[in-house]
C-alpha cells in the first residue's frame, strides 16, 4: 500500500543535464506538487525555482520541463495529457503549454512524474525512456526530419508498433530555431505556445520516446475514479448540448458557429460567409463521408473526434492525415476568405 501522499504520482523524475549527457533519478518533491496541482502547476514552480530571470530562453541554464499531473495514466479521459514549461521565446517569460494523446500517460506509467531537462548538447540527442529507464542516444540521421518522419523512424529502429510508444519531437522549425517552433506528440498532439519547440532545438535535442510502460498508477480509491470516468463519457454522450462534440469532436461546430455568426470570415472582418455551397463541405458528414475515417482516440478518451482520414482525389490521393477540427477549418477556410468567385463573363 503507498503512503497516502503519492497516491496519483509515480514518486520519481528525471533530471537530464544535456550538456554532460547525465540523467538522474530524483525523488519527487510531493508538497510541491500537492501545492502546485497538475503539470503546468508543477512545471512553473520548478521554473521559478531554478531558473533566475536574467535567463535568456535559448540559454543553457533555461529549463525545459514536461510534467504530468496526478490524473495523468489513469482511466480519467485526458489522463495521457503533459504540459511543457519553460521560459518562452516569444514574450521572454514563463510560458507553457499542454498537449493531448498518449505521451503523458505512457511517461507516467514508465514511473516518472515528470523530465526536467537543462544544458545543450554538443551533437543532435534523443531521449529514450524504456521500462523505469532512460538513455541518451545520438540523433543526428533524424537531423532535418520533420515530426511524423522522426516518430516513424524511431519507433522502427527500436521496433517498437504505434500504440507501444509514444514520440514528442521537434522538426525542422525547432531545429533552426524559428521562434514560433512547437513540440508535436503522437503526430498531431501539438504543444505549441510561445516557441517551445525552438528551446528543444536551442538544447539540440530532437526527439523524447518512452515506451508503453507498465506501472500501475497509485490511487486511493480504483473503483471510485472508474466510476467517474463512466459518468464523464455518458454526460457528454447524453446531454444534447454535448452530443455533437461526443460525435465529431469540434469538427462537428463548424456550421453551428457560422450560424450564430461567430465564425471568423476573411479575417474577421465580416462573419457572413457568402458561399453556402462550399460551406457544406466543412460539414462532418461531408468529411467523413469521402475522406475514408479511422478512429484515432486519445489515452482512455471515448469521445469520436480525433481520426486519421485518407485523401482519395485530387494530386494528393493516397496521403494519410489526421482529421482537421475546428480551428484548422477556420484558419484555413473562411479566416482566409477563399471563396469561389462568380462567374460574370468576363473572364
């Protein structure tokens, strides 16, 4: 039986100094975390904590901290979520941000709460976390890959199929150093606030991969968080003011919002959008209906949004991608105001 105090927490983190490529194992500072509740909560204390503000962000001594917080692995939908803090690129100060998918559920049931990761290294590194351990390996034939490339190659080398690991890495932004570089997990789970991916880069590391751990999280009452996580999926699944994102996830609120005229059209500056036909295939059933779906879910989430879909006309036939949701379909349709234009006659 754990001490009451880590229920929720794997009891360990991990301190990677890049610069002398060293990792070691720390106990996990349970007031903090208890204080300062959940990833983003923990990351910024340990930012304040450790990183003075004279600190520039592609600096050495900034930290790059990915954290989970106590739900993190378990049953509860969201469980495989991880926030990334560090200090930002784009504003100068704390900055985090937080993705979705596996990643944080996989690095929790490795037993590990948490990476923080200081120092650059002298060559391109990836981190390999792998049955309560972690190495540093070299990474420089994953130089120039982008995400999707870097997790395919990875997970081949080290044999391992796409639900036995988990990838966060940078691509070619990060790795240059453009200023608004994310971090993706998974191939489509994108921390992406403030730069965060060009501090990965500035510490030349590509990539972070942990295996499909085994652990079990620590809880204090199993059945109890079963229970809730039922209740959370039936809430949405039956209130009718949720049933549609339980379906398609935001996809399904395109139309809804350019109904209510909350859409974002040519650059808000009108929220009228004048072509009705075309809007129509912003629609889910549009989507889904041609695009050939498959369920790609989330860490213990019940929901219908996230799918991989497979263009089947055009010059890009054949190209797996991952299904587009509502900020994709606003900022790449009526955000920029692409609209067919009518036919006058006069060419």
């Amino acid at each position: 039986m754990p001490s009451p105090l880590l229920y929720g927490y794997a009891g360990q983190l991990l301190r990677v100094d890049l610069t002398h490529e060293k990792i070691i194992e720390e106990p996990l500072d349970i007031e903090l975390a208890q204080t300062f509740l959940g990833g983003a909560g923990f990351g910024i204390a340990y930012l304040y904590r450790e990183v003075p503000p004279e600190i520039q962000w592609f600096a050495p001594e900034n930290r790059l901290i990915f954290a989970t917080g106590p739900l993190g692995g378990t049953r509860i939908p969201g469980g495989g979520t991880f926030s990334v803090t560090t200090k930002g690129v784009l504003a100068g100060g704390a900055a985090f941000s937080q993705a979705n998918g596996f990643w944080g559920a996989f690095l929790k049931r490795s037993g590990f709460d948490a990476l923080i990761i200081q120092g650059a290294a002298g060559r391109l590194l990836y981190l390999y976390i792998h049955d309560g351990l972690a190495e540093l390996r070299e990474a420089g034939h994953l130089a120039g890959l982008d995400t999707w490339e870097v997790e395919d190659q990875i997970k081949k080398e080290l044999g391992y199929r796409k639900r036995g690991m988990s990838v966060a890495a940078i691509g070619p932004a990060g790795e240059n150093l453009v200023k608004f570089a994310a971090i993706v997990a998974d191939k489509g789970h994108v921390a992406g606030h403030n730069g965060i991916g060009a501090v990965m880069g500035s510490k030349n590391l590509k990539a972070i991969a942990v295996a499909r751990g085994t652990m079990t999280v620590p809880l204090y009452n199993p059945e109890k968080v079963a229970a809730l996580s039922k209740m959370i999926r039936d809430t949405v699944k039956e209130n009718p003011f949720t049933r549609n994102l339980y379906q398609y996830g935001t996809l399904g609120t395109y139309r809804l919002v350019e109904k209510v005229g909350a859409l974002p059209i040519k650059n808000y500056t009108t929220n009228i959008y004048p072509d009705k036909e075309k809007l129509e295939q912003f629609t889910p059933e549009y989507i889904r209906g041609r695009f050939q779906p498959k369920p790609n879910p989330c860490w213990m989430c019940q929901m219908h949004h996230c799918h991989d879909s497979t263009i089947t006309e055009g010059p890009y036939q054949g190209l797996s991608v991952e299904e587009p949701e509502f900020e994709c379909l606003s900022a790449m349709g009526g955000h920029q105001g692409r609209f067919r234009r009518p036919r006058t006659g006069l060419g």
